[in-house]
C-alpha cells in the first residue's frame, strides 16, 4: 500500500476495478486505524463494501503486512469471528508539537502509541528562514535517528501557535517568509503529506478522539499556556470558521476597563490578563515585595527563568500570592467562559495547558465566574472538566490531526 502519494500507484494500475480495489483497501485500513481491531462484518457495514469483498481485501492485506489477526470477537451466536487490526509496523505517523519557545516530536505507530522517545528542542519562533531550516534539521535528524525506513512514515501532523489556515496551509503568524506557505516548503523539504494546525483545534481535537471515553458531540477546548487557545467541536466536527481562523477567543476585548495591552496591539483582551504571559507579568510583580517568598526561591533556583509552570508549580506547594494569581486568572477565564457559554451552549468544556495544571487553584474560579456570568439554564448541561492527556496533549494533537485528514484527502482524490 502507498498511502504517502497514491497517485504514484494508480498510475502503475490497470483499469477501473484496480483502482477501486486499492481505494477500497484504503477504507479498510482508515476503519482499523479509527475504530481499532474490528470483524470483517463490522468492517462491511461501517465502510460500505460486501463481505466477500472485505474478506477478500483483508486476506490481501494480511498478505502485505498491513494487517494481522488479533483474536476472536465475542460471539452473537455460533462461532466467534475473527478480529483484524493494523500491524503495529503497518506504518507510523510523525508528530511535531510546536509552541513559542520550544518544540517536541514523537513517531507513533498505527495505535496511536509512541513507537520512538519524543525529543525536545528549544526554538523561538519567528519569521525567519533560518528558524525553519533549524526545525526541518531538527525533524530531519529525529527521522534518522528513528531507524524507521522513510516510506513507513506516511504523513507528519504539525500542531502549532497562530493564525492558521489549515486548508490553505498557511500560518500567519509564524514562518512567514518567501513567496511559498509554510506547508509548501514543509511538503518540498520532507516529500511527505503534511498536515498543519493551530494548535488549540489540534489539542481540542486529540481531547476529543483520545482522552477520556463520552458520547458528547459539542465540545469547546480551552488551553492555556503563554497564551489561550479555543478549539471548537460542534456535532462532531472541529469548526474551522470561513476563513479558518475560528476559535480566536483570546483576543476579543473583554475587559476595556483594563489598560493593560495586549501582544496583538489592543487593550482589554483575556489574553491580556488571563493568559501565561499575564501569569508571569503578575508574578514578576508579586516577587517584587517579596523576595523570600516560594515563587522568588523558585525563580533563583531555576536560573531567574520565569514561567508559567513555575507559578503553578509554587500555587501547589503553598505560596499565598501565585494562588491569588491563578485565582484571578481564573475567574477572568470564566466570564470569558461564560461568554462562549451563552453563545455555543457545549456541553463539555476542557480546560487544559500548563496553566491547566493547576487544578482547582484554576477550575474553582473558572467555576464561581460561571455561576456569576452565565444564564444558570444555559450552563446547566455545561460540564467543565480538566484535560486528561498531560503533557503529551499537543503531540497527540498532531497525530489526531493526520488521522482527521490523511484518510479523507485520499479518498476524495480516488473517489
């Protein structure tokens, strides 16, 4: 199977009933990739092909590699049948997690399980040609070091801050340079599918594929790091907006009571004063009439480098001002909350990032602020819960992006 660029493949092929058999082992392998090990009569009913057909193509793909037997199902009478799932070697998914400063990747296999260590790199991104050939150096050497052959890698899910437009492939923000878009000169440099996004949607949509097991279809993701993302699900689908900026939450101006400015240049956004930067500015003053205090211990112990974790880090062992801090942080979040609240009406509202980590030093405020600010009938089937993939949440982004995508691009352009 050739899942990188089918067209190489279908050129090779002879008439119709080739092409469609390979487009039909597609669907295959998107279903077992999706749902897990499954039967061949599920696999006949959720993708749409006869079972004789079915049975025939697994037997081909068993034949390749890409698929093994993994027992048997349950019985619904008569003879247990056979289970098929994905080879974990079938192929791999590199995943690529970018923020402000930093950047991590991971290979995973076809259960979505890391299948090489992540690694990690700083990097501050900018729109400078030498920051991209540091990350593609970055990337390249991570490829190399995995052993796995370059085809088994089937496509690269990049998650990442800014103003994205992930059908055009464009970031607006960040590694803006040349006439080409990012995703031109990503897919140029690797030969490979790449899938690019913002990194809230990225990180809402692995919340929603990956974390904790629930039936809801209405889901708002809130991130909170240096800054805050929004990721919005509604019926099922993540919601890109016309233009594919939707979800630009944290610089609506909420509070123009407050002069404080904002890093896009106005006053009174949440990200001005809810946002891991805000944290820190607020922190940075807090150790200013207390030098003894756990935070300034903290900050001295780790080389005078202030951040967001290390004010969530000293809330959790005692220190009275970063939990007031985060208290503030909190209940600002909140009556920006009960905005979306009102507006979208989710029914499950994630709230995740560093900042996140928190807990109720965080989800408390978050809470009052909800009761305060939002219709209590429009809040009532709201529930608000913390992120359950950790650290590891943007990578998962990435890969929840490829597994979005990968399998219905190639399918539009069979079909």
């Amino acid at each position: 199977m050739h899942l990188i660029n089918p067209q190489t493949v279908i050129e090779k092929m002879e008439g119709v009933v080739e092409i469609k058999s390979y487009l039909n082992k597609i669907k295959i392998i998107k279903n077992l990739y999706l749902k897990g090990a499954n039967t061949a009569s599920e696999i006949c009913t959720e993708v749409g092909i006869s079972l004789p057909t079915v049975n025939s193509l697994l037997g081909d793909l068993m034949n390749s590699g890409e698929v093994i037997k993994h027992g048997r199902a349950e019985s619904q009478g008569g003879r247990k049948p056979d289970l098929y799932r994905l080879a974990e070697n079938a192929f791999y998914v590199l995943s690529v997690d970018l923020s402000r400063f930093n950047v991590n990747m991971a290979l995973y296999s076809c259960s979505h399980t890391v299948a090489f260590p992540k690694e990690s790199h700083k990097i501050t991104l900018n729109n400078e040609k030498e920051t991209f050939d540091t990350l593609c150096e970055y990337i390249e050497g991570y490829l190399v070091k995995t052993g796995i052959p370059s085809e088994k890698v089937i496509a690269i899910g990049i998650s990442m801050p800014g103003l994205i437009d992930s059908v055009g492939g464009v970031n607006y923000t960040y590694l803006k340079f040349g006439k080409k878009t990012l995703l031109e000169n990503l897919e140029s440099r690797f030969e490979k599918k790449i899938f690019l996004e913002n990194d809230a949607r990225a990180m809402t949509l692995a919340e929603y594929k990956f974390g904790s097991e629930h039936s809801y279809k209405n889901v708002l993701g809130i991130f909170i790091g240096w800054g805050i993302g929004l990721g919005i699900i509604i019926d099922g689908k993540i919601y890109q907006g016309a233009s594919g900026f939707a979800g630009e939450f944290a610089h609506s101006p909420i509070f123009e009571s407050r002069e404080i400015t904002c890093t896009c240049g106005k006053k009174g956004c949440l990200e001005a004063v809810a946002s891991g930067t805000a944290i820190v500015r607020m922190a940075g003053d807090a150790i200013k009439l207390d030098q003894e205090s756990i935070l300034a211990r903290m900050v001295r112990d780790h080389q005078g480098e202030l951040e967001p974790g290390l004010v969530v880090e000293a809330a959790l062992a005692g220190d009275q001002r970063a939990i007031t801090i985060l208290s503030e942080a909190g209940l600002d979040l909140g009556r920006g909350i009960s905005i979306l609240i009102q507006l979208l009406n989710p029914e499950l509202i994630i709230i995740g990032g560093s900042v996140a980590e928190a807990n109720q030093y965080l989800i408390t405020p978050i809470q009052q602020a909800l009761n305060i600010y939002s219709m209590a009938k429009s809040r009532e089937r709201s529930q608000l819960a913390l992120y359950q993939l950790g650290e590891d949440v943007g990578l998962m982004g990435g890969v929840a992006v490829v597994t979005e995508k990968l399998f219905k691009d190639v399918i539009n352009r069979l079909g």
